[in-house]
C-alpha cells in the first residue's frame, strides 16, 4: 500500500489517527528537507498557518490544500489557483457551533457571567444582593448581525427566539431571509446606531479588514455591545480597547483577537467589561469530529486527482 507524503500542522491525536494509515505525516516545524519537501504532495492546515506563494513553491508534487475551517484568509487562495492546486474547506458543518457560540457570548457579556462567576467564588459573596451586577435585558432587545451568511442566518434564529427584533448588513440584500425569518435590512451606519447588539458574523476580506474602528465605535449606543465571531483584524483591537476603557460602549465579546491570542500583557486583557474565548466558536465534539472528515475528504480527493467535495472558489 502506497502511503502519500502530506504535511500538517499541529494535528491532535484523534486526527492523526484518522490519518496515518494512508497518509505520511511531516509536521510544519520539523523543517523538512529539499528531498522531503519535492516528496510532499498535500498541505493539511489546521491552526491556521500562513499559505502563500514562496511556501507553494517548496512542493513541486503539491496537489492539494485542504483547511480544516471554513475560514481561508490565511491561505492565498489565487496564488494556489495560479499554481493549479485546488483549495478545500469544510463549509456548513460548523454553522450551529458557531452561532451557539455566538449567542454565548452574547449573553455572557450582557449578563455579567464572567464577573459574576469570579465574585461567587470569591471572600465578598458572603451574602445574596439583588442590587450588583445589574446585566442588559437581552429579550427584546434589537441585535444587529454583520454578515448574515450560513452562521448569520443561524445566529438570526436563536435571536429570534428570544424575541429580538434583528437587523442585518451585508454587501448585497438577502429578500429570501428577510422573508422567511422576518429580519430587516439596514445600511452599515443604520445598523451600528441602531442595534443594541452588534454580531459580527462575516469572513475576512479586504474590505471587512478594520471594519470596527473608532469612528465605527462611535456610532454605536452607549450601552451597546459588540460581539466578534468574525476574525481578529475585523476589528481595530487599540479602539475596541480606548471604547471599552472609556465607556463609550458597554462591553465586548470577543472570540477572536487581533493579534490572537493577545501579549499576556495587552491593556485589553485588563478590563472587566470584555469577555474573550480563545477561538471557540466550532469546539464541540461533533462539530470538530465532521471538520476533520471533510477536511481527508478534500485531501483524499485532491491527491487523487479528483474533484475536490469542498472546493474554495474564489
């Protein structure tokens, strides 16, 4: 049996086990040699590790890019189409995981769970007092949603279903959702003076680089909060900070960072008023077992040299 030479960064065990009987796997860091690379014939990424072009040119034999995400901003997708090498994604599966995580932020940030957990566990909570850590009322509240894509659409749902009245910005109008789930469409500007909450649900591009920065920020109501389940660079990280210090929004939730993960030392790392993960929006053991599968489905096609299931086209 012929086992194919890929190399991969950072896999877990549960994904190299999936993965060793008919593939040969060289880690990222081993810097491998000029024989080892003309051998390779698959790029798996996994903690998303820059692709470009020079790195391309270390493969001759390379077939395949396959990304465990559905995210490829790292991944220079046309200098690999340039090249004739496919790029595959897993697109879908994580929707539900990610707009679950979503609403998690959301209401962690809007009802003080963070701080609330360390106070229960702490020498002051000798007592019951119903006048701290009075939170925003998220029923009925008007969330406004950045990007209503797969996940967009999902967060959407679970919002309505604590009667939020939601709003919606992309690029281009969507009449099927507004229609079916009943959301109502509104300029950027609109949407970010309006809402109460802000998701932003959108892939990173050139145009949505630094789409929440100052002048952004202060379009927004003084008791709103921004949740980022988007990409770090989405949001300028130096005015998410001065707004939150300076209280001219209420909070942040924010699953991604820019730089991510932050210096141990950020400012931003300082404020009680920001609740960070560290990039969890598709962790659930369902989600990430299908993730791995569509990402050897990719692989196995594209070494192959058949049509990638879960092709990026761009």
């Amino acid at each position: 049996m012929t086992v194919t030479p890929i190399m991969a960064d950072g896999l877990p065990p549960g994904f190299v086990e999936l993965l060793e009987r008919d593939f040969h796997i060289l880690e990222w860091n081993a810097q491998p040699s000029v024989t080892e690379c003309e051998q390779i014939e698959a790029l798996v990424t996994y903690g998303h590790p820059c692709v470009d072009g020079p790195l391309l040119d270390r493969f001759p034999r390379l077939k395949v890019v396959s990304n465990h995400g559905v995210g490829v901003d790292h991944i220079d997708v046309a200098a690999a189409s340039d090249r004739g090498i496919p790029v595959g994604n897993t697109p879908g599966c994580l929707d539900q995981a990610t707009a679950d995580m979503t609403m998690t932020l959301l209401l962690a940030v809007a009802r003080n769970i963070v701080i609330g957990d360390r106070h229960a566990r702490g020498p002051d909570f000798t007592h019951y007092d119903p006048a701290i850590l009075i939170g925003k009322e998220v029923s009925g509240s008007t969330l406004g949603i950045v990007g209503l894509g797969r996940i967009g659409r999902q967060v959407a749902k679970r919002a309505l279903s604590f009667d939020m009245t939601v709003l919606y910005h992309n690029r281009h109008r969507d009449l099927d959702a507004e229609k079916s789930l009943g959301v109502r469409y509104l300029s950027f500007e609109e949407l970010l003076s309006t809402s109460d909450f802000i998701s932003l649900n959108c892939p990173l591009t050139s145009e949505t680089t630094g789409m929440i920065s100052t002048s952004e920020l202060a379009l927004m109501k003084p008791d709103a909060m921004l949740i980022n389940m988007a990409r770090g660079p989405v949001v300028d990280t130096a005015a998410l900070y001065e707004a939150l210090a300076n209280k001219r929004i209420a909070g942040a939730g924010l699953d991604v960072t820019d730089p991510e993960p932050l210096p141990r030392n950020h400012p931003l790392l300082e404020l009680s008023n920001v609740v960070i993960a560290p990039h969890l929006g598709s962790a659930t053991d369902r989600t990430r077992r299908r993730m791995m599968e569509m990402t050897i489905e990719n692989l196995r096609a594209g070494v192959s040299g058949s049509d990638l299931p879960y092709r990026v086209i761009r």
